[in-house]
C-alpha cells in the first residue's frame, strides 16, 4: 500500500481509521497545487482508501476488509463496479453503496462503514449560473450521513440492505473519518 505503512491494526475500524488518515494525508500532499472541487478530492480519497484496502487484502493478515459494494434496495448485490454502472447509463436509482465493510471468513459482510473527509477550507463546492464558484468555508465539524431528498438517511438505507444480506447484518454502520489523525 503506497499509502499505508506497516502492518494495520487488528480491529476493522482502527484498520480502516488508519487507511483514510493516510489517505486524507497523501491525496491532500499529492493534489495541493491542483484546483479541484471537494467532490474530485473526495473522489480520489475514496478511490485511494479501496485501493488501500484490496492491497491489504492481498496480505491474507487480520483484519478481513472488504471495499466498496454495490446494492439494489432489496439488498441484491449488484455485479458491476459503480463507475462501471454509471458511465454506462446503468446505475440503479437509489442503490446502496457502503464504503468498505469487515467480512467473515467467507467474505460475508458482518459490518458495513463509510468513509467522511471534511472538505478543506477555500474549496470549490459548486458552479454558480455566472460562471463563478462558491467555496468551503472551513467548516470544524465532520462529515455525517446523507439524507436524501425522499428524507432517508444514508444509514438507514445501509442498515436495510445489511437487513436483508444472507446471513444479515446485523451491527449498525459506522461512520470513518479523520478526526483525531496523525
């Protein structure tokens, strides 16, 4: 893992606290002169905390991680990558897609997390009718759960698709973000 030093802790969370310090860290240092909005900086973070975790995987060493998955609502995974879905046209509506997840020794998911960067504080966050950008204006607090507009949470959804895995899900999702980092 170019990102990652060293062998992660035992735990899931503090694995996965870990993978996104380091990648906040490097995608921060590796993008500092670029002038990119908070989503291709959360993008990339997030792109960079998957690849941390199939590297870790690789390794066979505790704890066991998984990344991304796709769902349907009912809870059937979906085969395909989202990126995949999306650039062709075929992404569902209001799929679920937790960020990492621990899995047992088969690779059932037993828990399902989502990584949070806070956006830094002068970054681009959305293109006005005239052509000019609003920018982040250094909020303190961290991230949480979106909520859609139908009134769903984030969560909620993850909670239902956990709900309805074989065998379930039964721990509730958790946040990971990069308060308290190095």
């Amino acid at each position: 893992m170019p990102t990652v030093h060293g062998p992660l802790p035992p735990s899931a969370p503090d694995a996965l606290k870990v993978i996104a310090c380091a990648c906040n860290k490097s995608v921060a240092q590796k993008t500092k002169d670029q002038d990119l909005t908070c989503t291709q900086l959360g993008t990339k973070k997030h792109s960079c905390c998957e690849k941390a975790i199939r590297d870790h995987k690789k390794t066979k060493k505790p704890p066991r991680l998984g990344g991304e998955r796709g769902f349907e609502r009912d809870g059937t995974p979906l085969k395909k990558p989202r990126w995949v879905l999306a650039k062709s046209g075929k992404l569902p509506a209001k799929s679920v897609w937790p960020d990492a997840c621990s899995t047992d020794a088969k690779g059932n998911p037993t828990k399902f997390y989502d990584f949070k960067f806070r956006c830094p504080k002068g970054t681009k966050t959305k293109q006005q009718p005239n052509g000019k950008w609003l920018k982040k204006g250094g909020s303190r607090k961290q991230p949480t759960w979106t909520t859609y507009d139908d009134g769903e949470t984030q969560d909620q959804r993850i909670k239902e698709v956990g709900a309805a895995q074989n065998p379930p899900v039964t721990k509730d999702p958790e946040i990971v973000d990069t308060s308290n980092c190095p």
